[in-house]
C-alpha cells in the first residue's frame, strides 16, 4: 500500500477502559505495545487513555516489571512517550459545558 500511495502509512490504535481488564491482561496489553513500537520504522500509533492511580496497582500486582522498574509509575513513564493529563472537571465547568 506504501508503494502504491506514495506515503508512509500509519495504523493509529487507541486503547481504553483498561481499568476494567483483570492486571494480567492489563500488563499484557502494555507489553504488546512496547513490542510493536520497539521497532524505530513501526507503523503504529499508539494513543492510551488511562488513569495512571488504576493502572500502576496492576502492573505492581502482576509483576511485569521485574528488572525494568521500580514502581509502575517508572514503568509507565519509560512507556508512554508523550504523557499529558487532562484535570476533573467542577461542577460549574459542565454546567458551561451543557450550556
């Protein structure tokens, strides 16, 4: 397809609602995408939507991160290259928002 196109590709995936997957599969998912994206000419994109104070409980749970880390919170930042937060919301900012 690359050829044919004349661009470089890019397979854009986005991953949420991890806080409601068992830690296993939680860790696994991370380590998927440290395997995909361990490649410098990858394809993919990855965009996480999570809430690190859910997360890092797991990824401590399973034990994924022997030798690689500290805590999960050290994990997570030597994961995810681009980290931003967005702040909870008052009541008075939805009120606005709605209206």
């Amino acid at each position: 397809m690359e050829i044919f196109e004349r661009r470089r590709l890019r397979v854009v995936l986005e991953i949420t609602s991890l806080d409601v997957c068992y830690p296993e599969k939680v860790a696994g998912v991370l380590n998927a995408m440290n395997t995909l994206l361990s490649d410098a000419n990858t394809p993919f994109i990855f965009i996480l939507a999570v809430d690190p104070s859910v997360i890092v409980p797991c990824l401590e749970q399973t034990g994924c991160m022997k030798g690689l880390a500290d805590n999960g919170y050290l994990y997570l930042n030597r994961t995810v290259t681009l980290p931003f937060s967005i702040p909870e919301m008052g009541a008075r900012s939805r009120l606005q928002c709605l209206e």
